[in-house]
C-alpha cells in the first residue's frame, strides 16, 4: 500500500487548505467544491486529508458504520447489542462512470438466484456514512447520480426501493468534489449543496514551483521516509482538529455576527437561507480552528469569502467570485448594529479598513467599452467597402428556447436533448446481453430460467441459471449531444444590429445546452475564411466567452464555413463515435466571396444531409423583403429552418409552424 502524501506538505493552496480543515473540524459545514485548472494538486489535497482525522466509533460487524452510542434503530444490520470499537475515518471515492447500483446499493442477485433469498449489498454512500465522499471531475457526474447525491444529502439517509428491495440506511457524509471548469459547469442544485468553494490556480512564483516539484520527486523517491518527515507537524494539525472540536461547542455566536452574515447574503442576493446557514457555522468552525470561543468579524469575513462565491451566480456564464470591496463595505456598515460584538476595533483586524473612502465601481458593464453610452450606434453600418472589421457588439438579452434534438434513438453519453438506449432511464424491454451484461431484468431472467428448473434438476429453493437465461435489461433515457454552432460574422449580419439578436439567440442556445449536458464547439465564418472559435468541449462558459468577443464584418464565405464545420465533425466523430452532433448554422444564408460562392455552399451543405447530420438553420434575414435563402439552405442540409423569433419557446409563430409540420 503506497504511504499517503502528507497534507503539511501540500505547497501553497491556502484557501483550499483551510477549507478542508474547517470542514474537519465542523462536518456539519456541508463539504468543499474545489475548482481549477488541471495539475494544481486538488485531488492529492483532499486525499490526504484523511490521515488527519480522528479515528471513528463503529459497532463491530456492522456494514452502515453504525455509532455505537447512538446506533440508528433502522439499520439494515441491527439491531445492535453493546460493544464498540474504532477505524480510522474513511475517504470513499465515486468515480464519474459508476452505476446507480454501485452507488445506493441493490439486490444481491447472487444470493437471490442461487439461495432464494433476499439480501441487501450496500453501495458507496453506505461505505462513506460518517466518513468523506469524494468526486473527482464532479462536474462530470451523470445526471442520475447527482440526483441520488441530492437526495442523499437533503436527508442524510439512502432510500431504495428496487427489485423486490425496500431499504433505508443513514447517509451523513462530508461531500468533497474537485473540477476543472474548462470541462463545464455543475447542476445549481448540486453547486448549492456544497458549503464551501475555493478557487486553485498554479503558483507563478518561480520559488513555490521549485519547491513543488522538489517535495513531489523527495516522495517520489522513498514514500515512507517522505511521509516521516512530515510526521510531527502532521500530528501536530491532528491535534489541533480534536481541540478545535472540543472547543466548538463553546463558541458563541453573537447577534452583531449574525446581523454581518444575514446582511452580506442579502447584499450578495443568494437565494435561499443556506447560504446564511452555512455562513454562520463556517465562522464558528474559523472561531474554533483560531481557538476562540467569540465570533470575530474577521471570522464572518473569511466565511463570506468561502460560502458565497458560488451562490451568487445568476446564470452559468457569470464567474464565480466575490466583490471584496462590497463585502468590506457591509461589514462595515453593520459592525457597530449590535453592541455585543467581541471585536473591540470594530473592524477585526481590517477587512473594511484599508480603502475606506468608498468608491465603488459604478455597475456599468465592461470597462473601457467605447460603446457604452449608446452600445448599438454605428455598429451596423458596413465598413467602407464591406471588408472593414467591426468592434464586437453586445449579445441582446438570452431567453427560453424552443427544443432542438437529433431525430432517431442514439447510444451516446447521458444528458438531457435527444432519446436514446442508456444504462439509465425507463425500462422498455429485455434482450440477450451483447457482450457483457451491465444492467439485469430480474424477472426476465428468472422467466427465462423457470421453465427448464426440472429438467435441470433443481432440488432447492435456489434458482438453476445457466449464462443463456440472463438477459439484459433494454433501457431508454436522454443523451446530450454535441451541438456545433456555425456563425455567420459577416458584414451583412451585423446591419440593422443584427448582430446583437443574433448573440442572444445563440447565447440562449448556449444556456439551453448547458442544462441538457452536451458538448458544444463554435465555427465562425467571415471576409475570406472560417474559423474554430472553439473545438467541441463541455465548458460553455468558454463558448459564450468566445462569443462576445466575436467581431463581425467582410464578405459571407458560407461554403467555408460549412467545410470547417465538416471537418471539426470528423475529427470528433473518432474521439467519441457514440455521440451524435446537431448543427445549428445561424445565418440569412448569403453566400458572397471566391468564385460560384452558392454553388460552393450548396455542394458543402450536401455533404452533411448524405452523411445523415441532424442540422438546424436559424434564419437572421430581416426587413420586409425576405429572400429565404436560409431556408433553401436547410433542405440542402438536410434540416430545417427556423426564424429568430421561432427559436423562442414561447413564440406564437413558432408553435404554430411545430403544429404545422405535425399535422403534415
């Protein structure tokens, strides 16, 4: 077994540091999300966090890692007689591709068939009660295992009820994650069920990097002699954990403390009254780690910069983060509300001192926007010759779009656009496994089975099952898809403010795939040639980035953009074959520049309807003489068109046309 890396080792990451800390000492915090770039040493961090642990009390035998002072009375394994003994605490990992089964548990299908009996297997949260959960690329976890998280968390216990199986177990757990946000967003419900966030990013100081890497080769080279020297300063953190939890329940909580935490959630706008909540116990769990029993203002400062980051995100594209000035501002305001505040300079230690003056930021946008004042004069109008680039135009308010999905049943990844065959979802049927089984029909099997039980000589009470009776349980859900957005940038979309429509509408399309989990990429096409604004990922936030950067102006080289967007699917299509594409091509399907432009185009877009490619054109013409390029375009693509104002979920013309093509 190879030594654990030493938590006192871990160079840098202060703030990641202190948070799994705190969390130590008050579980009831609610678990870290820690999130950064790849290589910045989070998963070696929170792994070794488990060598600081206290050890835990456990009834012997018991497989729910019962406390034997206070044993749960529906237990699957009790009830429980006297006795007690201890472990150390537990670190449990989930990995991204795990089942529902592995999870909660299930039926144990090897005592069932071969014994006749009932039996529960517990999953992983069984195994991580009273201990850690941790997920490595949280961000990354299926849609029906974060919803079990969910579940899990809301009310500490597990419930299943499955094949035959009627199970509740306690399931109180400290949930670490780590991520890397380039890989995409979490689900809000899940972001907001981890107490603390903390932003990681590799040190740029040469000296911290020599010393990373040196400390990294040392454990490399003898583990065990590494982990020794470390040892003392290790049991000294281990120390001080079991003293801060002594102490924790001695700390008071004023009413100053608590006016400075519900005042800051409320200037910050976090919905809901977790954020409050797990404010005030992060700032009591900092009095105690400091070895306080008063509530400091600094102590509520350090847990605003810890619970709120996260919570205060309006929409998946606005960054994490908090405005420190504001939050020194509040602080300040409600310092002296309350005369019982133990801080007697009123400012604990500076978090409103330095800058006092006051001057806040007006809420105006971004800085050193030219365009501020009057954002969409003269933007449209075309550059002297049609060829002039033009500066990037703000992208109109985002809204409810109309559902977009690849027609037919794939087999790709979990999400929420198109139907597909998935390990997850609703039952529709049994069939020979192909392969190895990964999801049994119990009753499908066992009807297979029952009527050879005679000739095969059954004496028992147990089930004689040969591997042909198994048969593999045929499932239907939703799978994300990879939604490649094509984006006409030329100079006739950015007349008569085309341009800024046209970004609320892909912006919108943007947020819609973010709830429905699917990659996303963005081809762009303007003046002579067209571009990968951004290869197929799962971060949209990258996406939406790329957009408003997005400058517009020249001729339409249409046929270009398709081409690029043909070859980014081909690349694609090697690294995750099971995953079907959508193709959302915006333009007003203009085709200007190089020789027979529209011939080129209509040649380019025949290449996508012969291969089956699920295609969708959003139609930007505007003014009272319409063309309908755009429409010829999507029967050359093998798709269909919609209008901007159809892409609208709630549009009156685009039901209208959905019950249109229905009747027809």
């Amino acid at each position: 077994m190879t030594t654990p890396f030493p938590f006192t080792a871990v160079v840098g990451q202060d703030d990641l540091r202190l948070a799994l800390l705190l969390n130590a000492v008050s579980p009831s915090v609610g678990g870290v999300l820690v999130r950064g770039e790849k290589g910045t040493a989070k998963s070696t961090a929170v792994r070794a966090l488990t060598s600081l642990l206290p050890e835990v009390a456990v009834v012997p035998g018991c497989r729910f890692s019962c406390d034997p002072l206070s044993p749960d009375p529906a237990c699957p394994d009790g009830p429980h007689e006297g006795g007690g003994a201890s472990r150390p605490a537990r670190m449990v990992e989930l990995p991204v591709g795990a089942s529902e089964d592995r999870l909660v548990g299930a039926l144990d299908i090897e005592r069932a068939l071969a014994e006749g009996v009932k039996a529960f297997e517990p999953g992983l949260l069984a195994a991580a009660h009273r201990g850690i959960l941790y997920v490595d690329e949280v961000n990354l976890l299926h849609d029906h295992l974060v919803d079990l998280l969910l579940d899990a968390a809301a009310m500490g216990a597990s419930y299943v009820e499955r094949e035959g199986v009627s199970v509740r177990h306690a399931a109180r757990f400290l949930l670490v994650g780590t991520m890397n946000p380039e890989e995409g967003e979490l689900r809000p419900q899940l972001l907001d069920r981890f107490g603390l966030t903390v932003e990681v990013a590799a040190s740029r100081e040469p000296d911290e990097r020599v010393e990373v890497v040196r400390r990294r080769l040392a454990y490399d080279d003898d583990p065990a002699a590494f982990a020794a020297r470390w040892a003392d300063e290790e049991a000294a953190v281990r120390q001080r954990i079991v003293a801060a939890r002594e102490l924790l329940p001695s700390v008071r909580l004023g009413d100053g403390a608590l006016r400075q935490i519900a005042a800051t959630c409320a200037a910050f706008e976090v919905d809901g009254m977790r954020a409050d909540i797990v404010m005030a116990r992060t700032a009591t769990a900092l009095a105690a780690w400091a070895g306080r029993t008063d509530v400091l203002a600094e102590d509520v400062r350090q847990a605003a910069l810890l619970a709120l980051p996260h919570r205060r995100r309006r929409n998946p594209f606005d960054a994490p983060g908090l405005d420190e000035d504001k939050l020194d501002e509040t602080l300040e305001e409600f310092s002296d509300s309350s005369g019982d505040d133990p801080d007697p300079d009123g400012d604990g230690g500076g978090p409103g001192g330095p800058g006092g003056g006051g001057q806040p930021e007006p809420d105006e946008g971004p800085a050193g926007d030219g365009a501020g004042a009057r954002p969409e004069e003269g933007e449209g109008a075309p550059a002297p010759g049609g060829g002039g680039e033009q500066s990037p135009v703000r992208a109109a308010e985002p809204f409810r779009t109309k559902v977009l999905s690849v027609p037919g049943i794939g087999e790709g990844a979990a999400g929420r656009r198109s139907r597909a065959r998935t390990e997850h979802g609703r039952t529709t049927g049994a069939h020979r496994p192909r392969g190895t089984l990964t999801k049994l029909h119990l009753a499908a099997t066992v009807q297979a089975a029952a009527p050879h039980q005679r000739a095969r000589g059954r004496s028992g009470r147990g089930l004689v099952v040969r591997r042909d009776d198994l048969r593999q349980a045929a499932r239907e859900g939703r799978e994300g898809n990879l939604v490649l957005f094509v984006v006409d940038a030329s100079g006739s979309m950015a007349a008569r403010q085309r341009m800024s429509a046209v970004k609320g509408a892909v912006l919108s399309l943007l947020l819609d795939a973010y709830q429905r989990r699917d990659k996303v990429g963005l081809v762009t096409f303007r003046g002579s040639a067209a571009d990968v604004a951004l290869p197929p990922t799962s971060s949209v936030d990258a996406a939406a980035a790329r957009l408003e950067s997005l400058p517009t102006g020249g001729r339409t080289p249409l046929a270009a953009g398709l081409l690029k967007a043909h070859d980014v699917l081909r690349v694609e299509r090697l690294r995750d074959p099971a995953r079907r594409a959508l193709v959302v091509v915006v333009t007003d399907g203009r085709a200007t520049g190089g020789p027979e432009p529209v011939a080129l185009a209509s040649r380019a877009a025949r290449l996508f309807a012969a291969e089956g490619v699920a295609s969708v054109v959003v139609d930007c013409e505007s003014g009272p003489v319409r063309l309908g390029l755009a429409g010829r375009l999507a029967g050359e693509l093998g798709g269909s068109a919609v209008t901007l104002d159809e892409l609208r979920a709630d549009s009156i013309a685009g039901l209208v046309k959905d019950e249109q093509r229905r009747a027809a």
